[in-house]
C-alpha cells in the first residue's frame, strides 16, 4: 500500500511548513497549496485560494502526481492589517473570499477523496487572519 495523501493550505510558512513536516514525519505524501513555494512537502504548487479554476487545477495536479487525497489541512488565509471599519470593502472580501470560500472551495474540490477514503479536514485559524 502506498502512503496516504495529505494537502496542505498554507504550506509554505509558519503553521503551515510545521503541519507539512508533521505529516511526513507520520508518514504522508504532502502537496502544499500556497501563494509561495514550499519546502517543506513532496509537491508545492503555487494556488491562489480565491480561485475556483486554480484550486480545481491544483487538486488535478496532486491526484496526478500522489494519487488521492486522504487528508485536508486547512491553513492558508489572507489577512487585513486595518481594524474593520477601517478596511476598504475590497480588502475585506479579498479576506473573506481567500478564508471562508476558500475553504468551501478545497473541500468541494476533495470531498470525493476523502468521503472515499474516510479522510478528514482540519482547519486552522490564527489571530493574524481576523480583522
């Protein structure tokens, strides 16, 4: 049996390199999904999280290159450094659209793996993603 896939939102970074590391060491393949290269998994491919067609096309490319996925880590966001009221319309749905449709967008995009291989999802937050 070859080992289990995991993906990782934010994979290049902070919590999310650690999470990549993590999982290797437990024995995953892990693809991460960043704005940025990562170093710390078997693929990284570049995804913006507000992108239904780039969030489509990486989970292909990860089922392509480690086969299906068995885990979903949650992790990427896009923050707002201005206190709400203070924020432009734009950044706030830049936020939103990166942290919450985001995530709806990588589930929907690895629900079939993991309802198959009854996989999980973790997410993660931070007090640097809230406005």
């Amino acid at each position: 049996m070859t080992a289990p896939v995991a993906v990782v939102t934010g994979g290049a970074g902070g919590i999310g390199a650690a999470t990549c590391r993590l999982l290797k060491r437990d024995g995953f393949r892990v693809a991460s999904l960043d704005l940025s290269q990562a170093n710390d998994a078997d693929l990284s491919i570049l995804c913006d999280l507000s992108s239904s067609s780039e969030v489509t096309s990486a989970i292909d490319q990860v089922r392509d290159r480690l086969g299906p996925i068995h885990a979903l880590a949650h992790i990427g966001a896009a923050t707002e450094h201005a206190a709400t009221l203070a924020s432009s319309p734009e950044a706030f749905l830049r936020v939103y659209d990166v942290n919450v449709a985001g995530a709806v967008r990588m589930v929907q995009a690895c629900a079939a793996d993991l309802a198959q291989a009854a996989g999980s999802v973790v997410f993660v937050s931070s007090i640097n993603a809230a406005f």
